[in-house]
C-alpha cells in the first residue's frame, strides 16, 4: 500500500476518512476548521486578532527580518543555530528526549508540552517560494493509509511517531519547537495555491468586515451615549439615521466610517464638559459638522454633500440651523454652535512673510486650512496619519505647513526619511534603531515622503506600531517611543496596508481654478509688498493671476497645469522698482517670460499661432 497525505477541512464522524483529524488544532479560531495552518486575504490579520487571545499569542513579522537575524545556523556541522527564530523555539521550556525512526539527527532534545501558545508568522509575499523554510512549522494534516481500492486501514506507525513542528537545517538535523505551540501562518498577499502542500488555509477576502450601519449600531453608538449628555443621544441618533449614514453611503465613504467616528469620538470627549450646558441642537451640530467636513475631504467634489442634502426628506427639526452649502461651514471656534464659512475664520494662516526665500512661501486656503485642522485632530487622537492624493496635488507643501503648526505649540520634533534610509530592510532597521536611541519624552513626527506600499520599512512601522517592537542589535526590542508617523503617497496608499486601522486618512485633492487664481493673486501681492513696489501695482495682481492660469489651461500647454503657474509666477519676480518703474514694463516682462516658458518648447510651426495666443492673453 502507499502512504497518502490528505487535507484536513471539516470536521465530520470520527470514523470517517474526513474524520481522522490531528489533535493540534487552533481551536481558539474556529471550530469548523480544525488544524488550521495559514489564514490568507486581505482581512486574514484583523480576523485572526479578532478571534485569538492576545494574552497566547505572538507574532513574527517575517518581513522585518533579514535571513540571518531569523535564522542563523552555526560555522561548525551540527553547531548551535541563533538567531530569532531559534530563541523563540527554545526559550524557557522544559526539555525531554523524542523518539523518531529516522536516521537524521536531532538538534536537541524536544520539549515537552506546554501551555497552548500560538505564534503568527507574519508575511505581506505574495509567493510562498520565500516561506518553503517554515513549511514545516505548520500543523501537519491527516496522514492516513488506502489500498489501492480506496478503503481504510490504519494510520502508519512511522506517522504517528513524527514529531511536533520543525525546523529541517541545511546539515540534515532539525530544531524542534514545542508540540504545544500552534504555528499560524498569516500571508494577506499569498496568492499561490496551498493546497499541493497539504496545507490548510482559511481565505477572508473582505477588507471592509461591517457596514457603517452596523459598525454604528454595534459599536460607536454606545461610545458616543457613554459622552454626550443623556438628553442630547435621541437627537444624535436620528442625525445619524436620517442624515449622516445616507450621506456616508450615497459619497461611497463607508470605508472611512471608523476614522470618521474615531476623530468625532476624540472631540466628543473634547467638548462634553462644554455640551453639557448647550441645547441638544448644539452637540447635533457639532456632530454634523465633523463627519460633513470630514467627507468633504475624501471625495472628489464637496458640492456632492450639498447637492445630496438638497435631494434628502428630512424632519424640518433636524435640519434646524443647518446652512445651505454645509461643505462650506464649520462649527465657529469662538462661538458654540454657530456655523462659519471656512475663509471668515481661517485656523491656520498662510506664511507670506516677506524675508523668507520663496521656498518657504506656503499659501493656506479653506480646502489646506480643513486639512490642517483635521490633522491636528489626529494628532491629538492615538491615530497616525496618512496624506495621499495625485501628482503634483501639495501633499508635501500641506505636510510643511503643517510642520510649521506643530513646532510652533510646543517641544516636539519631524524627521523626513531620506531615500537612502528606506533602500533596505538594513537601511531602515539602522535608521529606526538610531532614531529610537536617541528619543526622549517629546514627541516625535516620523514623515515618509513618496512611499509606496512595498517598500521595506514599511513592515517595520507595522511592528513598531501594533507590537510596540523594533530590531536593535539584531534583536527584537521593546520601545516605547512616543512616535507619530505621517505617510505621503499616491491615492491607492491606505489600501495598500495591512494596518491602516492605525491611520486617519486626509486625501490632498487638485486646487479648483478659482483657489489657483487666488494662489497666484496672493504670491505676486507678496511679492509686491516684499520688493517695496508702489501701491499702483497692487491693481496689476488679480489680472495677471487670471492670465498666468488661463495659460496653463491652454490645450497646447503638455506640461501639468502646477508646474506651469509656478514657473509663470517666479518668472515676475525678476521685477523690481528699479528695472520695472512702470506697470508697462511689467506687462512686457511677464510678456517675454510666458513666451520663453510656454513658446521655446512646442514644436516650430506652433510658435506663431501660441505667440499671437499669449499676446492677446
């Protein structure tokens, strides 16, 4: 007869053949599926958190490790291996001898069980070519015995002697780990078939687990009635039924349902002491004001809020004291419970002072003033951040401006990782290790520009932040560095991430036309003031910010609309009282520059066709 291998997925009569079941199963996870081996898809890492004991359970981010730092077999035949992996094997267990009708050796002798442990080995691959060395540390499946016809006999002996998870080293010895221990492997990104391994593997491929209704229902409206005044929760309740949810719908939003009500729950806490003296109508407004803003941010168009709140039957009570365009309002800072337009009370101001170089010259309108303010709102929360949006949007200027408003409310630090610090899991664990080193109690701001999701340190922070954990010296270390990380990358980041339940995401969006005239306007009057011109050119900068955009637009201009304007913009600031006394010589200054910038680099036979364009421009 042959010895076959087959792979456990149900649970069924005992007598069976899908009933000879192995005795080390994760019973903690599921009942139907017994052992299991390997939880795969996108959620496999919440679904596993969800439903194993954290107090036995470890976790191994695979990815963070070099080969050597997780294994590391000795110089001599049959030495002793270090490295990580090995330690946890070994550590703190009671050792007894096991017996294996093999002719390979025995590293050392194998422990005896234990108390249930499970460790998770954590991988973002794709493949499970780079894993063929843990295989053997996976809950081995039913081994049984079949005649050729098909019919049961019994289990082999040799089988049922093998021993509990392993290690197979290159000199043909093994370290055994404690047949106590349940090996998960968790690979959200696995994409290969198991199943030749005969290895078990549960798929969660729903990212998104509840609905906002239900995540609402089950979960944030207990923690907002634990905060508000009792009075006040009826009329939240109904704000939410009737209005917010169908709007978080309607805006497809129901992916940043938790960040929404993470952040409104922090300035609920924020605001209770003050709401409690306030008419329910208050704490309802307050309410609709963050989730509206906060929608207003991650859609493409905030009109769309506007628009959808025009189309809603709603009771005349609860859309009491709301304002037509509410993407355009918030709550006043000085005044509880009155609505203001964004540009009457800017929180954050543009930074135009005229002895700055023009690198430092930062433009704050409503739509970067809203960013700023939610971000802060992070901050404060135990959230980091994520700033993502397309090329050429201002992620990176919003983030300096928002360095700007951090440093200057109190002792704190931002350290941007060079592309030199992210080149290699060595790089980033190096940096990671110095920067941790030399901490202390202030916090620290951790700015990653240009990420993308594959990049090497990328699985460091994931440790840092769920495992409170970082390599120094080659070891796994505890930290407790108080450390916020604010990540910039494309709009596809936060789906990239296997831990953006720690994140609050801020998507930068491409300024409208009216918030570029106004952009420009306000750089050539910085400029005006800065270079002491007469008030008389002051009347000159509406006029030639509508021009500098009307050129950008144009359908022979290849370049992206931004560079362009900058370009346009800076090319006036070769002006000054001294070679331009009049408003004619600007004219013809800003004249030559558009047709040396836009002219010199179309193809010959446009050029008079664009030089007449730019003239009557």
């Amino acid at each position: 007869h042959s010895e076959i291998i087959r792979e456990q997925t149900t649970t069924a009569t005992p007598k069976s053949r899908e009933g000879l079941i192995s005795s080390q199963g994760v019973t903690a996870v599921t009942s139907r599926v017994d052992p299991i081996s390997t939880v795969i898809g996108l959620s496999s890492k919440r679904w596993i958190q969800m439903n194993i004991h954290t107090d036995t359970c470890e976790w191994i981010y695979l990815d963070c490790l070099t080969e050597e730092q997780l294994l590391l077999e000795g110089d001599q035949f049959s030495g002793e291996p270090s490295g990580i992996l090995s330690s946890i094997l070994t550590r703190n267990l009671p050792l007894t001898s096991f017996s294996v009708p093999s002719t390979s050796s025995t590293r050392r002798r194998t422990p005896l069980p234990s108390s249930s442990h499970s460790i998770i080995l954590y991988t973002s691959s794709s493949s499970v070519s780079s894993l063929s060395l843990l295989l053997t540390l996976l809950p081995n499946p039913v081994r049984i015995i079949e005649d050729p016809e098909g019919s049961i006999k019994h289990e082999s002996p040799l089988l049922s002697s093998l021993p509990p998870p392993y290690l197979s080293l290159s000199d043909g010895s093994s370290l055994y780990a404690p047949s106590s221990s349940n090996f998960i492997l968790c690979a959200p990104n696995l994409e290969d078939d198991l199943k030749p391994f005969g290895i078990n593997s549960i798929e969660v491929k729903d990212k998104r687990l509840r609905g906002a209704l239900d995540s609402y229902r089950s979960e944030w409206r207990d923690k907002l009635r634990e905060i508000l005044p009792k009075d006040h929760t009826q009329s939240i309740d109904l704000s939410f039924t009737h209005i917010l949810l169908p709007l978080i719908t309607d805006t497809s939003a129901e992916d940043y349902f938790d960040h929404m009500m993470s952040l409104l729950l922090f300035e609920i806490s924020d605001l209770s002491v003050h709401l409690s003296s306030c008419a329910s109508s208050v704490s309802r407004c307050t309410v609709i004001s963050l989730i509206t803003n906060y929608l207003s941010i991650i859609i493409d168009h905030p009109q769309y809020i506007d628009t959808l709140m025009c189309k809603m039957t709603i009771e005349q009570e609860l859309t009491a004291g709301l304002p037509e365009n509410i993407s355009q309002y918030k709550m006043s800072a000085t005044e509880m419970g009155r609505w203001i337009r964004w540009q009457d009370e800017p929180s954050t101001l543009s930074v135009l002072d005229k002895h700055l170089p023009l690198t430092d010259i930062i433009i704050v309108q409503s739509p970067m003033d809203r960013l700023i303010s939610y971000a802060m709102r992070v901050f404060s929360s135990d959230k980091n951040l994520i700033v993502c949006g397309p090329s050429l949007s201002g992620k990176t200027t919003f983030v300096k401006r928002l360095e700007r408003v951090v440093l200057s409310m109190g002792d704190c630090s931002f350290e941007w990782i060079s592309m030199d610090d992210r080149s290699s899991i060595v790089a980033a664990q190096a940096f990671l290790s110095k920067l941790l080193s030399r901490m202390e109690s202030n916090p620290v701001y951790l700015v990653i520009d240009g990420i993308h999701g594959e990049e090497p340190i990328i699985s460091l922070l994931e440790m840092m932040i769920e495992e409170k954990k970082s390599v120094i010296d080659n070891q796994l270390e505890n930290v407790k560095a108080n450390v916020k990380v604010i990540l910039i990358g494309d709009s596809y980041l936060e789906s990239k991430l296997n831990f953006s339940s720690h994140f609050i995401f801020l998507r930068v969006k491409e300024p409208e036309r009216d918030e570029l005239e106004r952009m420009v306007e306000q750089l050539i009057t910085w400029h005006i003031h800065s270079k002491a011109f007469s008030s008389e050119y002051l009347s000159m900068a509406s006029r030639l910010a509508t021009a500098i955009v009307d050129i950008s637009l144009k359908d022979y201009v290849f370049s992206p609309s931004l560079p362009i304007i900058l370009r346009l913009t800076k090319a006036l600031f070769f002006s000054s009282p001294d070679n331009s006394p009049d408003t004619d010589s600007i004219i013809r200054l800003f004249t030559h520059e558009s047709i040396r910038i836009i002219v010199d680099s179309l193809p010959h036979h446009l050029h008079s066709k664009v030089f007449q364009d730019l003239i009557d421009i």
